[in-house]
C-alpha cells in the first residue's frame, strides 16, 4: 500500500529557520561589565563612569583621566590649557622591545592626549588658579622631559599671574624610554616650585592612586598641602624591592594614603566625592592668606 511505503521520518533542511530554535548567543562587549579589585562586585562600566569613576558599592577609587578631573575640578567652561601641542621626541633614538616613538604615537590614539600631564589657569566657585593633572594612562604618567617641562611652566605661570597651583599627581616614575634627562625633571621641578615658595604663593598636591618613584621624590610631596584619595598607593620604591634590599619585615599597607596620613606625610585624605567642595575651602584659604601676607610683605618693604 501507498501508505507503507512513505518515508518514516522528515527531512529538514540545515538552513532553514525554526521559531523553536535556540538563538545564538550574543556576545557582550568588551569592558561593559568588571570586578571591583576591592570587594569583587561585578558592577557596569558606565554606572561607574556616572558615579565619578567609584565603585557603586564600596566607593573605591578608580583612576579618572585628565580631562574627566579637570572638569570635576573646576568651574565649567573656564579652564584655559596652556601648550596643547608640546610632544616628546626621541633624543636617545631608543629602541627596546618596542621604539619609543612608536610607544609615543600609540597612547596618543590611545588617549587622545600629547603627554601625560594637561595644565593650564581655571576657576574654582570663581577663585582663579592654575592647575596641572597627570594622566596614568599616557605611558603610565612616567616623568619625561614634556612632563618635567610642563609641570615647570605650570609653576611658572602661578608664579607670573601670582595664583595657587594645585596639581592632582598620578605616575609610575620617571620615564626610562629618556634616560638621565627624565630623571634631570626631577630637580627641575623642584627648583621651579622653591621660587614658587620663595615668592609666597601656595602650591597644593592632590596624590591621586598610583603616585610614585621620581614623582613622589620630587613635586608630588612639595606642596604645602598634601591631599590623597583614599587608598592610593603613595611610594617611590616597589615593597619586593624594598624587602629585597634592606631585609626589613613591611609593615601591611605602609604605601597607603592611610597609612602615610597616621604618620604625618599627608594632610588629609579627601574622598572624590568631596573633592571639588574641599579644594574650594583650601583655596579660599589660602587666597585669602596670600593677601594678608602680600599687605605684611609690602608693608615690610616700605620700611
């Protein structure tokens, strides 16, 4: 019979399309979601970029980039950079694993910025200041010459319009791809702040995590007000290095804001959240200071 002799079993076709089949699995994008290196929750990357780069659950702190501090830092639409356009250049022709220029030109694209330090004159609740900020993600903010240069003209310029310079610091060291003339920055920076002193203006720091090596060495730990995020890590030498060389047992967590703060190396750690309002109160300080002891200094004078 007809009946018997129908084939037993269907055929379907590889391409064709079922409702009932299972869809493919979407693939997340990459750096949409992340641990929390501090209490592990996994959290979403733009709640966090919302929330001024804080762990939504336990506020830890992650890096911010230049511009995202600066516009935290001041008020909007009144900062002014000064030398956009200063690059580094390979005065050593250094090669390595990788040529520095090559490095050079990939965090550029990577960062969008030319070196690792922003600076330039703002306002603060209209309080003018000059302020620099480091940039982790450029070559680690490593101190090379642009950097050092820089940093020098930042006190320079608060020297010659007679502001507060503040500067957020963020650096894995000098910057070796430069050789001594990176490590020359330190001192260089270190003499521009002295006429900075000398001439009375305040120079406030803000170590932001990681602050370190040459950095912490030279202007990083000058000012005369040392602010830090909570938890930064503040040191100039690694602790295997350190343990290596002297033997000595660490103590746990002594390159922390907080530890460094119990014993009289900070003067205060300052959530970010609270940044902006605390920086406007040490500004408003030390205007005011300034001019009370401009008056005494001119008064001196006239004697």
């Amino acid at each position: 019979m007809a009946l018997f002799r129908k084939a037993r079993y269907s055929t379907l076709n590889p391409t064709d399309k079922r409702e009932d089949q299972p869809s493919k699995k979407k693939e997340i994008p990459h750096g949409l979601w992340e641990k929390c290196p501090q209490c592990s929750e996994t959290i979403y990357a733009k709640q966090k970029e919302e929330n001024l780069n804080l762990c939504p659950r336990c506020s830890y702190h992650y890096p911010m980039t230049a511009w995202n501090r600066i516009k935290l830092l001041t008020d909007e639409g009144s900062f002014l950079e000064f030398d956009a356009d200063m690059e580094s250049v390979d005065k050593l022709q250094f090669e390595g694993v990788a040529p520095y220029l090559s490095k050079l030109e990939e965090n550029k694209k990577k960062t969008g910025l030319k070196d690792a330090v922003v600076y330039g004159t703002a306002s603060l609740d209209e309080r003018k200041y000059v302020l620099a900020v480091m940039d982790f993600r450029f070559l680690g903010a490593s101190m090379g010459c642009v950097v050092g240069e820089k940093v020098t003209r930042a006190a320079e310029l608060a020297l010659k319009e007679k502001l507060p310079f503040v500067i957020a610091t963020a650096s894995g060291g000098a910057r070796m791809y430069e050789g001594m003339l990176s490590l020359m920055q330190m001192a260089k920076t270190s003499g521009a702040l002295e006429r900075l002193d000398e001439a009375g203006l305040p120079y406030i720091v803000i170590m932001t995590h990681p602050t370190t090596a040459g950095v912490t060495a030279s202007f990083a730990s000058l000012g005369d007000l040392i602010l830090a995020e909570p938890g930064a890590m503040i040191a100039f030498a690694g602790p295997r290095v350190i343990k290596d060389t002297t033997q000595a047992k660490l103590p746990e967590g002594f390159q922390t804001a907080e530890f460094l703060l119990k014993k009289g190396l900070i003067d205060k750690i300052i959530g970010r959240k609270n940044l902006r309002n605390e920086l406007s109160l040490c500004l408003e300080y030390v205007t005011s200071s300034c001019k009370v002891h401009s008056a005494e200094r001119g008064k001196a004078q006239a004697k």
